[in-house]
C-alpha cells in the first residue's frame, strides 16, 4: 500500500523534533514506514514547500513547528497549503 503525505508528517513529527531541532534521516524515516525511499523523499520535498518539513544538505530531516501545529489540529481531511510564490497572477 502506497504511503501518504499525511502519514509521513504523522510518522516525522512522531521520531523528531520541531524545538529541539532532533531530526532523523530520510533511510530511517522510509525504513520505520516500510515505504519505498523515493516515495518518502517525494512527500518529504512536498511537505518541506509547504515549510511543514526542513530538509538539511547533509540528508537530515525533522517537523517544523507548523507541521506540529497542523496535525495538533486533527482535521482528518485533506488540507492545503499553497506556498509562496512569486507568480503575480495567483
């Protein structure tokens, strides 16, 4: 079964850290999911546009204090987040 976006924010502020800057690996993330890498770093590279996820250079990666707060929120449906753009005809 495909993962979603949904459960790797649930799954990445489960194993780290938006205060304390704990962060994990994508490889772990995936392996903890059971989900293919690819996948994972997909949803990850979405939920990081949207400033919900932070993706480090070294590989590294962790909730940010807004994806905390989403899923605090326990909206069960689909929510979306547009992200900045500087496209003047949005």
């Amino acid at each position: 079964m495909p993962v979603t976006r949904r459960v790797v924010l649930k799954r990445l502020a489960t194993v780290t850290d938006a205060g304390s800057r704990e962060t994990t690996t994508i490889e772990a993330l995936a392996a903890g999911l059971d989900a293919d890498e690819r996948a994972v770093k997909a949803h990850l590279d979405g939920l990081a546009d949207c400033e919900l996820a932070r993706i480090y250079a070294n590989g590294s990666v962790r909730v940010t204090i807004t994806g905390e707060e989403l899923l605090e929120l326990g909206a069960d449906e689909a929510v979306i987040v547009d992200f900045p753009t500087t496209d003047t005809e949005r």
